[in-house]
C-alpha cells in the first residue's frame, strides 16, 4: 500500500472572508488568494451567471464552496442582512475586502445628479456600507482581524474622463487611511488596495447603468467604441496576481497595496508639482507648532494609541 498523502498545513486555515463583488474579475481573484491560503469565505454578486460560474471553479478544485450572497452594495438593509448572515454561517469575519465598483466615464462638467449619485453611490457608499454593516463582526473576532477597501490608481492619478470616478476612489483613500488610525488600538489592519489594469470585465459597467439612474449626462454609451476600450483590459495583471499582492499585503499589515509597478513616473510628478506649489514663505511659529502635533498625533494612532481632538491643539 502507498503512503497516505500528508495534511497540507495552511496559513490561514479556519479563518474567514468576505469579498463584495467577489465571483468574477478583481474580486474573484482576491477570493481564489484568499482560498489557497486557507480562508473560508463569503462572497456576494449579484449576476446569476458568474456566481455559477465562481461556484464551478470552487467545486472543481476541491474547495469548500463560499456562502454566496446576492448584495447590492448601494442596499444597506439588505447589508445588514448579509452581516447577520455571516455571523450564522461563521461566528467571525477576518478579513473584509470591500470590492465590488463600477468603472464608468466622461467629462464631469456635463455630468447630472444621476451620474454623481450612481458613481458615488457604489464606489464610496458601497465601501461605507461594508464599513458599517459588517465592522461590529470585525471588531467581534478582535486582533490580526484585517479590512482591505479597493480603490485604483485613480486614487492618485486623475484623468480628463474620470472625474466622478476618480473623486470616488479619493474618497476611498481618505476614508482608509483615517480607518487605518482608528483601528490600530484594537489590534486590526487596514489596507487601501490600488490597483492598475488588470484583466477585467470593469469596463462594461455603463452596458449595466440601473434604470433609477438612466438620466446622464454623459454621452450615448457608443457600444463599439468603449468594446474597443475594454480590449486594453486583456492587456492588464492577472487578477489572481493582484489576489496574491493583497494577501501578502494584508499579511504584513501594509496600509497601502500597490499591485502594479508602472507609476514612478506619475508618483514623481505628483511629488514635484505638490513642493512647487507650496508658498516660498516662512511659516509662523504658532502654525507651525499645530502642525508638529498632527503629525504626532498620526504617528501615535499608526502605532496604536487612541487620539482625540484634545491631542491636536
């Protein structure tokens, strides 16, 4: 008889996650890191084709199959559903990554209420209502626990076609980084995910605009030309890659994940442009002292201590 095979040992084996939008593109790459590593998950979609999709991929490689949960992440009742779901389903939520966004373009000085609402609606509110729905569970399953909120590049990097977009994902930043402060105290990571292409379907978001949105502002979707758009997409990471550098990143307790290599450049601009706008011009000492006691009071609350307003005067 031949030797039976040893247990493989995971490194996160019995823990759990949560990833919105998590059964195709980015999302389902993360879901496939996480679950190689060990996490059970949870993950929520809301087309009925790639949730089959997703489940055949778990079933064929042997995986235990996620609990999918149908989510529109604009629909906080139905969050607060899911949390309560996963709490029955699992007792404890490790790792939270708030995932699911659309990608939709054109010029912000024609844009209506509808375009401002529908953006910010999923990219930031969607983020805020993971946040609120499901960081009580978070904080329940205590230290080493880890939220991951998806940005993008355009969290830095503005463009002539992305202004909803791209002030969608600047809110995501500011709104992780002050997380990353708040949660330090209680022992549990925070990571802002900034992706650049990756081969994904995000482009054909504007194909599935919600009819309560239907009033843009934008042009007629020209469906040829934005297929055309999308191709450049097949040039991007493999979103299983981009899965891998958010593990690791959640496993170092990086603030900040960057998947992709190619923005020195831009990094560079940002920083040279942002000291020559600055006044060339003595600050007084009164202002100055202020600004010393931020910048303590955020190397306090990086390193775990609790700040309040007194700690900034």
């Amino acid at each position: 008889m031949g030797e039976q095979a040893e247990a493989v040992s995971l490194p996160h084996e019995g823990r759990v996650a949560f990833v919105t939008g998590g059964v195709s593109g980015l999302g389902f790459g993360i879901a496939r890191a996480l679950s190689n590593a060990g996490f059970r998950l949870a993950l929520s979609y809301r087309n009925e084709d790639y949730r089959a999709q997703a489940e055949a991929w778990f079933r064929a490689e042997g995986r235990e199959v996620p609990v999918f949960v149908r989510l529109d992440v604009t629909d906080r009742a139905r969050f607060a559903e899911v949390a309560r779901e996963i709490d029955v389903a699992f007792g404890r939520l490790d790792v939270l990554v708030n995932n699911a966004g659309v990608s939709v373009f054109g010029p912000t000085d024609t844009a209506t209420h509808a375009d401002y609402d529908w953006i910010m609606g999923v990219n930031f509110g969607g983020v805020a209502n993971g946040l609120v729905a499901l960081l009580p569970l978070v904080k329940r399953t205590g230290r080493g626990s880890h939220v991951v909120n998806v940005a993008s590049m355009a969290a830095y990097l503005s463009g002539p076609q992305a202004g909803i977009y791209t002030a969608s994902k600047f809110a995501v930043r500011g709104l992780t980084e002050s997380l990353r402060t708040n949660l330090a105290p209680e022992g549990i990571g925070v990571s802002l995910l900034c992706p650049g292409l990756t081969r994904t379907n995000a482009w054909d978001s504007a194909f599935r605009r919600p009819e309560a949105f239907a009033q843009s502002g934008f042009e007629e979707v020209d469906k040829e030309a934005l297929t055309a758009f999308g191709k450049a997409f097949e040039l991007g990471m493999d979103p299983l890659e981009v899965g891998e550098k958010t593990l690791r990143g959640i496993e170092e307790n990086r603030g900040l994940i960057f998947s992709h290599p190619e923005y020195a450049e831009d990094f560079r601009e940002i920083y040279e442009a942002s000291l020559a706008a600055l006044p060339d011009e003595e600050a007084p000492p009164e202002r100055l002292e202020i600004e010393r006691l931020r910048r303590e009071a955020n190397r306090a609350a990086a390193s775990g201590q609790v700040i309040s307003l007194a700690d900034l005067t």
